[in-house]
C-alpha cells in the first residue's frame, strides 16, 4: 500500500515538473514578445499556473489510477504494460499540444483551440506554412520530450512495482474511493461551487503571461468540450430572438438613401488584389510610428487612389478574408464557411452577381487553393477562370507555399491584355506569406527588428503590385477600371500589437484607376469598415441599393457612422468611432475597453453581442 501512495505521489510531481518544462521552453521560444516585460512579472507565470497544473494533473492521473488499484489486488503482468501504453499515449497528445502551442504562438499569439486542430485535417498547409528548418525542430523537440519524460516515468515513477497487498480485496476498493474522490477534487479545483476556470490563472495586462499560465492541454480539452457540439447549439446567446433580430435591424437601417459616388461609372472593371498578411504597419502614412519604407510602391499609388484610414479585418486568416468579400459572412470563432460546403447556397456571391450584369470573372493564386479549402469555395462562386499555383507553366520558380508574386501578376497581366470587358478578376498574393523565401530582387531592409523577414516579403510584394499596376495603366480598358488593394488579414510586426487588439487588426484598403473620380485621387476616407462591407459598397456605388447581402453596410452612405466587428478565439472585437471593446465570451467578461463614458461601452456591448449571436443562429438554423 506504502508504494502505491508514493508512486500516486510521484505521478502528480511528474505531471508537475512536465508542465513547469513545458511552460518554461514555451517562454524562452516567446522573446520577442516578451520583450519590456519586466522579469519579475514573468516569473509570476508559474504560481498563478499551479491550479489549473494540478486539475490537469488530476484528470490525467484518474485512469492511471484504476490500473494502479489494479496492481493492489492482482499479479497481472498486462497492467504494468497497460500503465506505460497509457502513459506514452498521454505523454504524445500533451506534447504535441505543447510544441504545437510554441510552433503556432508567434504567428497566432492564441493557445492552441479547436480551430488549430481543424488545420490537423491539411498537414500539408501546415508544412508550407513554416519553414523546413522550423518544423523539423519542432518535431525533433517533440520527440525528446516524449522519450526524456517517459524514460522519466519508466525509472523513477514506475519503480518500485506496486505489489498486491492482502486483504487487497478491500483495501483497492476503498482506495480507489478515497483518492478518486481527491482527485475528482483536484480536476473541479477545490470544493467551491464554481469549477475552475482558464481566468484562474489570469494576473497580467499582458496578454502572454496569462496565455502562458494557463495550462496547454487543460485549455485545449476545455475548449474542445465548450465547442463541440456548436452545430447544434448556439453558445453566444445573450437576448430573445425577437430583440437580438431587432438590435442588428437597427446597426444596418441606414437613415438615408444617399451615397456618395466615387466612380465615375456604374459597370466599371473590377480587379481586387487581396495582398496577403498586409498590416496598416506596414504603410507609413496609416502607421503612427510612420516608419516609412517598406511599401514605397503602395505610397506613390496612393496619390493616385483614395485610401481608407480606418479599415479592419474581420478575422486572422485568408479564408475569412475572402468569405468575407465575396459573400458578406464574418468569420466564426469554432470553424470556417469555406470548410461547411451545405452552407454555401445559404451565401450571397460577388461573383455571381457580376456574371449576371455580364461580367467575366477570375481569380489568380500562386499556391495551392486547397488551403482553408478556399478551391471548394472558389469553385462554389462559378469563377470563370481559376488559375492558382500548378498551372503556371514548368519551368517557373516557386517557393515553399506559392510562386512568387512578380509571376502571378504576370500571368495576370497577360491574360488581361485580351480580356472582354466588363471583367471582374481577383489577384491573392502569396509571397508576404511564412516561410519568406521570394526571391531576394529588391533592396533588403537591415532594421534591427523582430520581424525583419515578413517585412522584407511585403517590400517585394509592394514592388510587384506596383509593376503591374503601371502597365495595366498602358491598356487600354484601364480607364474605365477600379483597383482595390486591400490586407486579407494582418501579421505582427515592429509594433508589437496584441494579436486582438484593434491596432492589430488594422489593415490597409487603397482604391484606385481611371473608374475612380478625380476628385477623390490622392484623398483619404475615415469611415470605419471591414471585408465584409465590400461587396454592399460595391453594388451600391454600381447604382443597385436593394442588393441583399447579408452584414455588409454601404461605407459610402452619408448616414452610416461605421463599425467594424472582428472575430477572435473565443469572442469578439468590436469598433465604433467612440471607442473599442474587447470581448471575452468564454468568461463573459470585457477584457479591454477604450469607451469613455459607461453607458456607451454597455450599449456597443448589447450590439456585439447581439451580432455573434443572430450571426451563429444564421450558421445553426440553415
């Protein structure tokens, strides 16, 4: 009974010292975003994760303490092996979510959720996506980890072998009781009514430190348990179905049917560069640091353009990005449209839309359209032309996810140069992207930052667009086209931006060509907006106010005040010229407010709310 107790005993002080390592290399992986952060705080990280350390401990110890009880009572050789089959199987999931969490950390700056694991289904995404180097060490990590603890657990825990006691028969039972009960305990957090909780381990403004605290494969159990069932019941409501219809009735009645007029032409040519990972950063005259040179093309383009000040991504990645613009839907905190193909005839479509006024239509892409399933969903939208990265001809260069912009908008550019007008054609960028490697052809930045690779990869991009656009001005259907070049998603960059902060989020929106009036070249718009209000403002400015779309507001409208929500990992952001909210929905709490006055914050909160709400009930109900 005596080895029974110590070996339960070393169990819970091994799953201790595994978090403890695994927190403190997922710390070290992390400086750059720790950077300012005095040392102090850090270190705070580990007593304000014990709680949620010891509930994970506990519901990992539970199943090996059958077995344990098991030993108490019979000489079975099986279950030794049993115990150490276990072991190795928890030992593998708990650390691939570990090293998955410090893999995915300083692109996302989210723990490792459900979402993350839905990329699980395309390892080859996730391949491209990082460099070979990178993910080699991550895997090789991985495989250390395992084999250290459980070479760990096979000599220090496991030994001496629990032996059958007498009486046994009676004394496993109780003890089966006894400490079940305790650990039971240990997995709620204490005897309190309310069971424990990721805001347990929460005591930082920074955003790092709690994300580090809380405990990696306790968080991913929860969050899978808390979204699971999410096609078949709404976790975000908040109001009666009346009141939340009502409430999102209001944010889009628009209180005048007056909009301004940019275009000097109602079916003018359409051609939408979504540049990949673009963030307002980036462009000096949008960054408030003003670091000036790493988009020289988009500066000298926006004489020529009019550019948006205040526009917002809806989500982080490039599939929502482009759910968002042709068919008007934010993106969701648990999955993606373009992954739910039933839900797709329910979508509005730019496209189709355009095809019925008679428009030709295409979409350019240097890589794969399998990611985020976005060839499903491209495909979905009747595109007349796909062109995407293994139809360029044998011979052009690629890179590890894509070919290299100055190619794609070649291939553009020369198709263009016959093209039957009107057209509609959308260009998405794939060099800004992770693993960086296009190719070297412009002068590289030197600045002693971070992300000094991605930021190199935008400058090139920039040269590439602004190439293309200087010789689609020599053709001749250029007069009477609009330009849209607008961020998909943002990155994290010398500014250091909380991933869901709305500085973050930010992305920039340039419209240009000879379709935009000459009044407005050169000029600068406000008006708060986001992906999903393209296509609305589109058909608007294309003299049709009665289009049904399904979120999108015309930007344009002399009475809209504009809003912007944004999808996060388990909640929202949300945008108005009077401030912004930050909004926890797992906890149901704010977790960062810019509101001035109370009553306001409470009555932007009521909008947001109600928007996930009907916005998932939509999702639900179809």
């Amino acid at each position: 009974m005596k080895k029974f107790l110590i070996e339960l005993v070393k169990l819970y002080l091994f799953w201790m010292l595994f978090f403890l390592v695994g927190r403190t290399l997922f710390l070290l992986s992390q400086t750059a975003l720790l950077g300012g952060i005095p040392f102090g705080e850090i270190l705070k990280v580990y007593p304000n994760a014990l709680k949620l350390d010891t509930s994970a401990a506990c519901w990992l110890m539970a199943p090996m303490l059958l077995l344990m009880a098991l030993q108490l009572v019979a000489k079975w050789r099986w279950i030794g092996v049993a115990k150490k089959v276990l072991m190795c199987a928890m030992l593998i999931v708990t650390s691939f979510a570990i090293f998955g969490e410090i893999g995915i950390y300083e692109e996302w700056q989210v723990k490792i959720n459900i979402k993350a694991l839905m990329y699980l289904r395309r390892p080859k995404e996730i391949f491209d996506s990082v460099s070979t180097g990178v993910f080699l060490l991550l895997l090789l990590g991985t495989i250390v980890y395992i084999a250290l603890f459980m070479l760990l657990y096979a000599k220090v825990v496991a030994k001496p072998k629990i032996e059958p006691v007498k009486l046994g028969g009676v004394k496993a039972p109780v003890s089966f009781v006894i400490l079940g009960g305790l650990l039971f305990v240990g997995m709620r957090g204490g005897f309190g009514d309310i069971p424990i909780h990721q805001s347990q381990s929460y005591f930082s403004h920074h955003s790092i430190l709690n994300d580090a605290a809380v405990n990696t494969p306790w968080n991913l159990m929860h969050n899978y348990l808390h979204f699971k069932g999410i096609k078949d019941e709404n976790p975000f409501v908040y109001y009666d179905n009346k009141t939340a219809d009502s409430i999102i009735a209001d944010i889009h009645t628009m209180q005048s049917d007056s909009t301004l007029q940019v275009l000097n032409t109602d079916r003018p040519n359409i051609v939408l560069l979504l540049l990949e990972s673009w963030s307002a950063d980036v462009v000096a005259s949008l960054d408030s640091a003003n670091r000036a040179g790493v988009t020289p093309g988009f500066a000298k383009l926006e004489e020529e353009g009019l550019l948006f000040t205040r526009f917002y991504s809806n989500g982080h990645r490039s599939q929502q990005a482009i759910s968002g613009i042709l068919s008007d839907f934010p993106p969701l905190q648990s999955n993606d449209i373009t992954d739910n193909f039933p839900l797709y005839k329910y979508l509005p479509s730019m496209p189709k839309y355009l095809m019925d006024k008679g428009y030709g239509t295409a979409f350019y892409f240097g890589g794969d359209l399998n990611y985020g399933n976005i060839r499903a969903f491209v495909l979905w939208h009747e595109f007349q032309k796909i062109f995407e990265g293994k139809d360029f001809p044998k011979g052009t260069p690629k890179g590890k996810l894509s070919v290299p912009d100055q190619y794609l908008f070649a291939q553009a550019l020369n198709d263009q140069k016959k093209v039957k007008e009107p057209f509609f054609h959308m260009i998405f960028t794939g060099s800004s992207h992770s693993p960086y490697d296009e190719p070297k052809v412009v002068r590289q930045l030197t600045w002693n930052v971070e992300q000094l690779p991605y930021l190199n990869s935008v400058k090139y991009s920039d040269s590439c667009i602004y190439d293309y656009i200087k010789k689609a001005q020599r053709l001749p259907w250029y007069n009477n086209t609009l330009f849209i070049l607008v961020g998909d998603h943002s990155h994290a960059t010398y500014r250091g931006h909380y991933i869901n902060s709305p500085a973050y989020m930010h992305v920039p929106m340039l419209w240009l060509g000879g379709a935009l009036k000459e009044e407005y070249k050169g000029q600068q718009f406000e008006t708060i907006g986001t992906h999903v209000d393209l296509y609305r403002t589109l058909m608007c400015q294309m003299g049709d106010t009665n289009t049904a779309t399904y979120r999108g507001v015309d930007l344009f409208n002399v009475s809209n005040k504009g809003f912007a929500y944004y999808e996060t990992n388990m909640g929202m952001g949300w945008i108005t010229p009077d401030g912004s909210l930050l909004y926890d929905a797992e906890v149901g709490k704010i977790t960062d407010n810019t509101f001035a006055d109370s009553t306001a914050m409470e009555s932007e909160l009521r909008k947001a709310k109600a928007y996930l709400q009907t916005l998932y009930d939509f999702y639900l109900q179809q």
